[in-house]
C-alpha cells in the first residue's frame, strides 16, 4: 500500500448510523457493475487498533487487459476508515499531550515518598484539566471547516467539561476537609458557565434597541428576559434593567417604586465570605428574604387590584421576580425550563448555606418535577454524580467519552472515593477505564507514546498485561520510535516486551542486511542461536567470496558493548588471525590458529576449513608450530574424522584436503623434532 504520493480520505464513524466510506471506493448505486467488471478491493487492518486502508486493486476490468498480465496495477488512492476513540485521537493532539502531561505529573507527585496530594493541588490539576476541554472547544469553533463531525465533538468536549467542572464543585471546591464552602454560589457558577442563560446577545438587542426607558417597556422580552436574570442569579444585572425600566411612562408610579425596590433588593442581596460568621450570615439573609416576602405581598395585592390595567404584565413580572428571589418553590418550577436551572435557584434562594451533602437531597426533590425519561446522556451523569451513584454516574461518563471515566476514575482514586465503585463492580473502575483510552491512544500514530503511559500507570496485573501486548505490537517504522518504544518498556520494567521488539528490530535488520545492528538486537534480547545464525551467514560469505568483508561489522557491534558469544569470539579472533598472516606475521597467525583450535571456539563446521588454512603454515620455510602444537593439530584431525556428525565434516573438506594435512602435520613435526 502506498506511503507518500497518494490522496488520503478519512471518514469517520457517524455515532448512530451504518459504517460508510464518503467518498466511496465506487460510486453509489454501481455495486453491480463493479461486480460485473471483476474490480476487486484490497484492505489492510491496523495491528493495533480498529482502522481499515482500502484501495482499489486494477484501474482496469479484467476484460480489458491482456491475458499476460497477470498482476492488477494498485490505484493511488487509499481510503482509511479509524474506529472508536482512535479516530478522535487524531483531531485531539493536542488535547491528549495537555491532558496527558498533568495526568502524568500527578502521577508523579503521588508517586513521589512523603509528598501527599491535598485538595489545593487537586483543585490546580482540575482547572488544568479544565482548561485543556475548554482550549479544545475554542480551537474547534476556529476550525474554517465546519463539519457535522467537529459539532459533535464541540458538543462532546462541551458535556466534558460541564460533568468535570460538577464534580469539581462536589467533591473538591464545596467538600474539602475543614472547609465550610456553601453549594449554592459554586453551582450556579457552573450552571451559568457551562448552560449560559439567559443568552448575551439576547441582551444586547434588548437593551441598545432602546434609548431611553419608554421604547424599553414597550419591547416584549423585556419581562421575560427580567424573569430568567432572576432566576439565573444574575441580580446585578437585574437591577440594571429594573432601574433602566422604571422611569417608563407607561409604568404607574407603584409599579416603578416596586421596580426600583426590587432593583436595590437585587444589589443588596447578602453574599457570603470568608470573614463572617454563619450567624451573622443568616441574620443578614433572613431580614433580606423577610422584605422580599413582604415585597412580593404588595406587589400580588396591586395586580390583582389592576388585573387588567396598564400596569397587569409589569406588575405580573414583578410579582414572579419577587417570589423567585424569595426562594418561591412554585414560582422557581413555572419558570425554570431544566432541572439544574431549578435547582440552582432553590440553592441560591432557599439554602443559601446548604452544604454539597445537601444536594441529593434537594436533586431528588427538584427531579420530582421533571419527567426524567426525557433527560439526555449528559443528565444522567450529571444527576448519578450529584446523587452520588458514581458507578452509575462512570458508565454514563464512558458513554460520553473515554478519556471522561479514565481521568474521572484517576481523580476520584487520589481524593479517596473510588473505593465506593470498588465495592459494587467487579473490576477496578480505575484500570478499566484506563485500559481503554490507553489501548485506544496506542492505536493511533501520534499519540501511541501517551497511551503506553496510561497503560503503564494501571496498578492490576491486567493492565501490565495489556501494556505488554501493546508495546509489542506497535509498528516500529523508524529507528527514533524503536527506541522510544524500548524506553517505555525500561520505565515500566517490561524485560519480555522488551526482548520480544528487540527480536523484531533484529529480523528487520537482518532482512535489510544489516548484520551487525542485528547482531546487536539479538544480544540485548540474549538470543544465541540468532546470534550464531548470523555468524554462520558471515562465515559462509567469507568462504564463498575469499575476502573477509565481516571486519566493519564485528567492529561495529564491539563498539556497542562486550559481547560474549561464542560465534562472535570465533570471527574476531579468526580476523586476528587473517590479518597477520596477511601481514607476513606468520609466527602470530600460527599462534592464533592454534587457540582457536584448541580452546574450541570454533563451531564444529568451521573446524575443517581452520585445519586447511594451517597448511600453508605447516609447509612454509620457517617452523611456526613446535612439535606440540602440530600435534595439538593432529589431535584436532582425529576428533573430526570421529565425529558423531561426520556429513558436516564431509560438507566442508574433501577427503583430499584433508590427506594434504596429514602429509603437511607429518612434514613439519620431523623438521621440528630435527630443529629441536
């Protein structure tokens, strides 16, 4: 399948609707023509993960070519289909790398002796984590091409962010030990920062669409945009309004004093602070909640006294603004549209000192007036996490996302409430989800480096298992990631995988030619017999060719550190002996020949060939062997002829050769006996 030079179209897999390739290997609707024609599809999975190349197999139907042809020309183009969460990876480079780089560094502080992570550090990780979601949805909404596939993720990131920024309010910021943070201020800061309402620009088109206070009473989103500000919270801005609106004409002087007093109500509403007692607090809230009962009370008694006057949809409004803020239970459920907005408001107007113990409490009774059959994926979670069900509240999370129950689960293990999930599945929830995203990111090509280190953090057998399979099953395409691959497999203690790739870079090696690199690979995996294979091929080469051309590649696998085969120590000492006896020093040469011979470190096939290259030795004008060591040489004959194996002595010296030898051993031990 071609690398470089093709035309590359990824699809990816629409979360509810059949797999499809857009564009088509053929076009829609000609299925039977290609059949006809006998064009033919070639694919190839991914080793790792669930991505399919297709490409066409002939440009021509069959038909059409020649009867000597006999292999289909491949089209250029492939067609590449990623599954699951490697096909998000992809989009998410840099999303992954941020998110990665804090997981791992809170690793690292947990990991690190006597350092405990406190929940100020896991609060300054969480807004990392955070900060990362919310950087990735500002990069998709830049994006010049807007797809149905980068909505979907604009959505999926934003439901991550919502349910990470709840359990940030639940279990970090509201529920510190030794803190006493009220709920309410914490979660209708994420209910107006993740579900903005009433919109800005909703606002604006209200507010610069009226010049003065008479067009802005006459405008019909006035009241309802008044009503949503109250519920939401935003009283400053209500009061802006209400002040803006009262000097209507069209308002009667009661209803513009009323506006104005829930106006200042709005600006003087008590917020809690560090300083003040909880007694002090709740003085304050209940003489402003006592005015706001009796606002409400004059307020009802005037629209109902001008039920249809002029006055009748102000004062109404005014009325519903009064109860909300005085925490009205009804008057919140007529106006809020979702359960959260509901709750929101019963926290910020009934139980402003309410704790986060108080929430599924209070989310039981809100729930009560919605018809949850209705609510989506990201409700769910968001109820079973305020509910405090977070097993049921990790499934949906995985629905969402998987990198959501993975970084959720590592959380919920640091601050000490995985053990809860512990209890009730019959896996770590930890390690499952990890397992997941990790084997997910190591299916893809750019973030394979991040997903070993989510597998290689599990703290179960089950994920070392994984990583173990994983590791060895990543395409090592280039030198640089081989080695990357290997330093994973040192951090994580992975000697098998380890071995196993180096076994892999030395056959890749070895079908390159590449011997000496081979050779090392298969040392680092302590695999001899590979070791000797490649030596043999060596040693066979130099008796084919009769030039000893191995010298640059013993050299090279030397310089990378002692080696101490046996093959290997053959080769470099049978070099030795090459080049003195090239160099005329034949003295040395005889000597070398000699220890190889008696030390056996020759492997026995090799034996034959050492005892010829000892002839011209044994016959030259100066005595190199001494009577002892021809017959040392003699001796080495004998067990050769006695071989158990005497095919391998027949296939490496002709019974000629061999009697050479023995007239030459013969010749030189009588003139050593005469020299001595």
């Amino acid at each position: 399948m071609p690398r470089k030079g093709v035309d590359r179209f990824v699809v990816e897999r629409d979360r509810e609707a059949v797999v499809h390739l857009e564009p088509g290997v053929f076009p829609a609707g000609r299925q039977a023509e290609w059949s006809a024609q006998n064009r033919t599809v070639t694919f190839a999975g991914h080793p790792l993960g669930g991505g399919v190349a297709v490409a066409v197999a002939g440009k021509a139907a069959r038909e059409q070519l020649g009867r000597e042809v006999r292999v289909y020309e491949p089209d250029q183009r492939v067609y590449v289909w990623r599954a699951g969460a490697a096909a998000a990876a992809g989009e998410r480079l840099a999303f992954v790398g941020d998110t990665h780089a804090v997981f791992a560094a809170l690793q690292s502080i947990m990991e690190a002796e006597g350092v405990e992570v406190g929940i100020d550090s896991m609060l300054r990780m969480s807004a990392l984590y955070r900060e990362a979601m919310l950087r990735q949805v500002r990069l998709l909404q830049g994006a010049a091409l807007q797809t149905e596939f980068v909505a979907a993720e604009i959505d999926t990131f934003q439901a991550m962010h919502a349910v990470w920024h709840l359990f940030e309010v639940v279990y970090l910021a509201t529920n510190a030990p030794g803190l006493s943070t009220p709920a309410a201020p914490c979660f209708v800061e994420w209910l107006n920062f993740n579900f903005p309402a009433p919109p800005a620009e909703d606002g604006r088109r209200l507010l610069d669409g009226a010049p003065d206070a008479d067009a802005l009473a006459q405008r019909p989103g006035l009241w309802p945009y008044a009503r949503r500000l109250a519920l939401r919270g935003h009283t400053q801005a209500l009061a802006s309004v209400l002040e803006r609106a009262a000097p209507a004409a069209r308002l009667s002087a009661a209803a513009a004093r009323w506006a104005r007093e829930l106006a200042q109500a709005g600006r003087d509403m008590p917020r809690g602070s560090g300083a003040e007692t909880a007694g002090s607090f709740n003085a304050r809230w209940r003489q402003w909640n006592a005015g706001l009962q009796s606002a409400a009370a004059a307020i009802r008694s005037l629209a109902v006294a001008d039920s249809t006057g002029g006055d009748a949809a102000a004062l109404e409004a005014l009325c519903a603004i009064a109860d909300i803020m005085r925490g009205d239970a009804d008057a919140v459920a007529a106006e809020a549209e979702t359960w959260a907005e509901m709750l929101g408001a019963i926290l910020l107007y009934s139980e402003p000192t309410a704790q986060a113990d108080r929430l599924p409490g209070l989310a039981l009774v809100v729930l009560e007036q919605f018809q949850t059959t209705d609510f989506t994926l990201l409700d769910r979670a968001l109820v079973a996490l305020l509910s405090h069900d977070l097993p049921e509240f990790l499934v949906y999370c995985g629905q969402i996302d998987p990198w959501l129950p993975a970084h959720l689960a590592d959380a919920m293990d640091h601050i000490g409430i995985l053990d809860i999930c512990r209890r009730v599945l019959s896996v770590d929830p930890r390690d499952h989800y990890l397992i997941a995203l990790g084997e997910a990111y190591v299916a893809h090509e750019d973030t394979w480096r991040a997903g070993l280190d989510y597998l290689g953090l599990c703290r179960t057998p089950a994920g070392r298992s994984v990583l173990t399979e994983c590791a060895v099953r990543i395409p090592l395409d280039s030198d640089r990631k081989a080695q990357q691959v290997l330093r994973a497999c040192d951090k994580y203690g992975l000697g098998e995988a380890r071995a196993q790739i180096h076994r892999q870079l030395g056959r890749q090696k070895w079908r390159r030619g590449r011997l000496g690199a081979a050779i090392g690979h298969y040392a680092q995996a302590a695999d001899d017999q590979a070791i000797g294979a490649i030596c043999d091929q060596l040693w066979a080469e130099y008796l084919e060719s009769g030039t000893l051309a191995y010298g640059p590649v013993i050299d090279g696998v030397l310089a990378a550190g002692p080696h101490h085969h046996d093959r290997l120590r053959f080769l470099t000492r049978y070099r030795d002996f090459y080049e003195c006896y090239r160099a005329g020093d034949h003295a040395a040469a005889a000597q070398i020949l000699l220890s190889i011979l008696v030390d056996e470190t020759a492997p026995p096939h090799a034996v034959a060939d050492l005892l010829v290259d000892s002839i011209p030795l044994l016959e030259g004008d100066d005595i190199v062997f001494t009577s002892d060591d021809t017959l040392a040489l003699m001796r080495c004959a004998e067990s050769l002829v006695q071989s158990p194996f005497p095919t391998t002595a027949a296939a490496t010296a002709s019974h000629g050769e061999l009697s050479v030898f023995n007239v030459a051993c013969a010749r030189n031990l009588a003139r050593a006996f005469a020299t001595s």
